[in-house]
C-alpha cells in the first residue's frame, strides 16, 4: 500500500474540473513514479469537513506515513524532495527549482487569480489588467530564451508554472507564442495526460453515483 495518500474532494462543477490543485500533486507522483492513493472529503460540506486538515477548509492535502501537509505549494516540494525526477540534488540545481516554484505561486498565481475573479464581475473595467498583464509578458520575455525554469530540464517548477498558465483564461490573455508552446509541451507529457483523466474520471464517476440515488 501506498504511504502517500492525496486528498480531494469527490465532486466538483463542470467549471474547475481538471484544474483542481490535487492535480498538481497527482502530476508530481507520476513523474516521479511514486506511488499514491487518492481519497476525497464531501463536497457539500467542504467548508467544515475537513478544518483539521486544513484550516481554509481548502484541498488538496497529502498523508506521507505520519507526516501531514497542506497547501499544494508545499505538499509539492515535498514530493519533490522524494525523487530527482522532479528537483535536482545539487545546490544549484535545488535552489533554482527552489525559487521558480516560489516564482510560480508568489509572482504569478497570486496576480492571475485575483485578476480572473474579479474580471468575473467587472469583465470591461479590471483594474488587475496592467499588473496581470505584466507577468505574463515578463515570462514570455523568459520563455523565449530557455525550454525550462530550471536546472536545463523538467522539473517541479515547471510543473506547477505550467499548471497555473494553463488556466484558460490567463492562457489565452494576449498572444505569447513561446508561453503557449511551454504549457502545450508540458501538458503533452504522459505523467500529466494521466493525472489529468484521472481526475476527471473521478468526477464522472460520482456524476455517475449521484445519478443512481
């Protein structure tokens, strides 16, 4: 039996399906060929079913043995730690997967999610726009000039960079060739395709649960 065990929820709307963050750590595991087991908490009562677990009320979180962890940033390092298909060991090499990981959550994602909810409501007067669009022009700008964020090769960084560009609507803001060849290139990979549809499988499949009630 596995020691890992990823945790998410067993139902979502059609609308997140395929992006939630459990995915990330799913991806990591079939990069590094580590094995993991998948369990969910109830949708409905997200907010309260699992604050033991993770005090936003938020998934994914991961069992490794007796070690806990939440927040996807987090549980990905530590999986990345496990195995150097997904960091380095040399210092160099760890310490700039390191920081384009921090890049990923703290100068992109951090931009990119507030900017869509809020365009959600205020779609033709953002007042994110100009800072969204900055980051996304600054790695463009880096990714014409390398194939990935570090270490010369795939790595957790490019993992979860690739995972927050791909976002539909951040994806296709703007024209940035070299940023789509990246995200068409990373979610080409087998160990993504794989993670991807089982994902969605375990939504079709509580669809096909609830049906049946």
């Amino acid at each position: 039996m596995a020691d890992l065990t990823i945790w998410t929820l067993d139902w979502v709307p059609e609308g997140p399906r395929g992006f939630v963050r459990d995915l990330r750590l799913r991806w990591a595991c079939e990069e590094a060929g580590l094995p993991y087991t998948v369990r969910t908490v109830p949708f409905e009562t997200r907010a309260t079913n699992h604050s033991d677990r993770q005090p936003f009320g938020q998934v994914p979180f991961l069992d490794d043995g007796a070690l806990r962890l939440f927040e996807s940033g987090a549980c990905l390092i530590h999986l990345a730690r496990k195995s150097e298909a997904l960091m380095p060991r040399d210092p160099a090499g760890e310490a700039e997967t390191l920081q384009w990981i921090v890049a990923a959550l703290n100068s992109i994602e951090l931009v990119t999610v507030p900017w869509w909810f809020l365009g959600l409501s205020e779609p033709d007067d953002n007042a994110l726009d100009g800072w969204t669009t900055s980051r996304l022009d600054a790695m463009e700008s880096i990714l014409r000039e390398r194939d990935w964020l570090a270490a010369d090769r795939f790595t957790a960084a490019d993992l979860l960079m690739a995972d927050i560009l791909r976002v539909p609507k951040v994806r296709t803001h703007g024209n940035r060739p070299a940023t789509e060849a990246y995200i068409a290139r990373m979610t080409d990979r087998p160990a993504f395709l794989k993670a991807h549809a089982d994902q969605l499988a375990l939504y079709a499949a509580e669809d096909a649960a609830r049906a049946s009630r």
